[in-house]
C-alpha cells in the first residue's frame, strides 16, 4: 500500500533517479499527514504545472500567508514537499516531491488506525472529486471526465507482477503535468481475494 506523491522519475546521468520513500513510523508523520488542510496542500501542488510560492499556495486555499508557510514546513520536514530555491527570487517556490509514502497496512506498529485513515481519506478525497466531475458536466460529457470499474481479475504470479510493472511504469511516465494534456485523479486498489471453495 503506498501513495505516489508526484513528479515522475527524471533522468540524469544516464539512468532514472530513484524515487525517495517515505517510511511513516511516528506519530509526528500522521499527523502531518492526517491534517486535512496539508492533503488539500499536496493536491492542490501535484496538479500545479509548475512550483508555487506560499502566497500563492494561500490565495488558492485561503489561507493566511503564514498559515500556508507553516503547513509548507510541516510537509518539507516530512519529504512530501521540496522547497526550491531560484536565484533572484525573494520567495521560495514549493513543489510536490519525487516521493513515495509507504502506508503499510496491515502492519502491527500501533498506528494502524491512522493508516486505515489517511487510506480512507486519500480514497474519500478522489470519491469527491468523481461526484463533483458527475454533477458539474453533462450528460455527454460525463463519461470522458469519469471512470469506474469494478470486476475480478484471474492471474498467475508471474502475470500479476506483469501487470503491476506496466500500470506503475504507465503511471510514473504520465505524473508530470504537460501543455494540453487533461488531469486525472486515481485511486487504483486491487486485493488477493480468498478462493470461494465450490
């Protein structure tokens, strides 16, 4: 169970840099994690095509400037956010990390309840936004801005791990922001069911 923060792997030196992972073990972690407020910050700069200053992070949220500032921090000491310095520039700019966070579920740490709950909130957050893209188009337009699919999958091991390295692959490629091209929220889950014995 993780949750891919944003920028996709870049190239340098002649092969891809490595993503950081973020392991959450303390409470000080969920609990910048688990503020409402600091996941509409990450969403908010995972769609921004480029970094942002805090002033700006504060119009769009409307929030205080030294409101905006201090959840900034907060998401920088986690590593979910890099603070950028550009020469000439009086403010620093904020942009969504190359990061992972591995949520862990199900591992018996103590904090479980607070996993459960950034999953679900992370999964209630795109849920929103699919019944907001459901109420605010057409009729027409309505299957081009949503999709739902709900099914079972039968693979083997080695066609299971196929997949989960071209829809990762596919995913990294397609995390930057890019001139024309539409933003898609998701959420994919897939679990190994129990066999149903006949």
């Amino acid at each position: 169970s993780r949750l891919r923060l944003g920028r996709p792997c870049r190239e340098r030196g002649g092969g891809p840099v490595m993503t950081k992972i973020i392991e959450l073990k303390d409470r000080r972690q969920f609990r910048i994690l688990l503020n409402p407020v600091r996941q509409d910050i990450l969403h908010l700069l995972r769609r921004a095509a480029r970094p942002m200053t805090a002033s700006a992070v504060a119009e769009r949220m409307l929030l205080s400037p030294s409101a905006a500032q201090a959840h900034l921090q907060r998401l920088v000491e986690l590593g979910a956010v890099e603070q950028v310095a550009v020469s000439g520039r009086p403010a620093a700019l904020y942009r969504i990390a190359d990061a992972e966070i591995r949520l862990d579920l199900g591992r018996k740490d103590g904090f479980q309840g607070e996993r459960e709950a950034l999953a679900a909130q992370m999964m209630d957050g795109t849920f929103r936004g699919i019944l907001h893209a459901a109420y605010s188009h057409g009729e027409k337009e309505l299957e081009d801005c949503r999709q739902f699919q709900f099914g079972a999958l039968h693979l083997k091991p080695e066609e299971r791990a196929e997949l989960q390295k071209i829809v990762e692959d596919y995913l990294r490629a397609h995390g930057a922001p890019q001139a024309e091209a539409e933003h898609w929220e998701y959420v994919l889950m897939a679990y190994r069911a129990d066999d149903v014995k006949p």
